[in-house]
C-alpha cells in the first residue's frame, strides 16, 4: 500500500538521498584512508621475506666460517707457544 501524501513521499525522497550521500562519503573516507596508509607505509624503508631470509643465510654462513677460523686461530697459537 502506498501513501498519498506527497509530504511523506517527499520525505522518504530525502532520506533515500541522505542514504546515498553518507554511503559515498563512506567509500569516500575509506578510500582516502587507504591511500594515506600506503603513502606512509610506502615510505619506510622494508625489506622483502626474501632479501631477510638471504641476508639471514649470508650471516649464519660467515658466523661459521668466523668460527672455523677462530678455531684454527687458537690451534696455530698453541702450537706456537
């Protein structure tokens, strides 16, 4: 059943447009908001899984190299005393 009254009708005309307007200025927001945190997130300085894992692999590497040569260090040492 529909009203006759042009003032109800009027009325729903201005809430259905209020509806969209904050539904627009919601995407809106969320949109702008999306961009400023890939602005500040795209400005720090972040490295990738795989350049941590290399570097990680580079690392743990010469740690043991360091450690054979420590070894072979102290040898040479004792043997020299």
């Amino acid at each position: 059943m529909q009203s006759q009254n042009p003032m109800i009708a009027d009325f729903v005309k201005l809430m259905n447009g209020a509806a969209g307007t904050f539904a627009g200025m919601t995407r809106e927001a969320q949109q702008s908001a999306r961009e400023r945190i890939k602005e500040t997130v795209g400005g720090l300085d972040f490295v990738s899984r795989e350049e941590f894992d290399a570097v990680k692999a580079m690392a743990a590497k010469a740690r043991e190299e360091n450690e054979v040569l420590a070894a072979r260090l102290d040898a040479l040492e004792a043997k020299a005393k």
